[in-house]
C-alpha cells in the first residue's frame, strides 16, 4: 500500500530547483523528491543522535588526554632546546 502527500505553497525558485535537479537525474519530480526523504530519514535525527551517544557507557582513558598532550608539549620543548 501506498501513501501520498502534498506539499502546499512551496515557493516558485525552490520548485524550479527541484524541477531542475529532478531533470537531470532523469526522474519524476515526485521521485526525486521521494529519494530526497528516504535520505533524510536514512539518517538519524540530532534527537536519536543525542539518545544513542547517551546510552553510551563512559570511557575512561588511561592515562588521560591532559597529561598525554602535556608530554608531548614537553618533549617537543626539551627537542627544541640547545
């Protein structure tokens, strides 16, 4: 089964642009506006993406990264010395 939609007052330059695109792909209008959504739901929105990073467990690195960017920082200070 199938649905449809409808989008009302879209404006005349964003028509044109979708007209366009959809020519030089060789496909509808509707089609080419129906992949645009399957992309876009393809991927997850900022909310799904917050709640996926949240249930993350922590990670604890060891050592932590200060003091990895400090040795560094360090040993690129002595190597510059004379």
């Amino acid at each position: 089964m199938t649905g449809m939609i409808q989008i009302r007052n879209v404006p005349d330059a964003l028509h044109r642009q979708i007209k366009a695109r959809a020519a030089l792909e060789g496909v509808s209008m509707s089609l080419y506006i129906l992949r645009q959504v399957e992309k876009a739901l393809a991927r997850p929105s900022r909310r799904e993406l917050v709640e996926a990073v949240r249930r993350q467990a922590a990670v604890r690195l060891d050592p932590p990264p200060a003091e990895v960017i400090q040795e560094e920082r360090n040993t690129r200070d002595l190597s510059r010395d004379p």
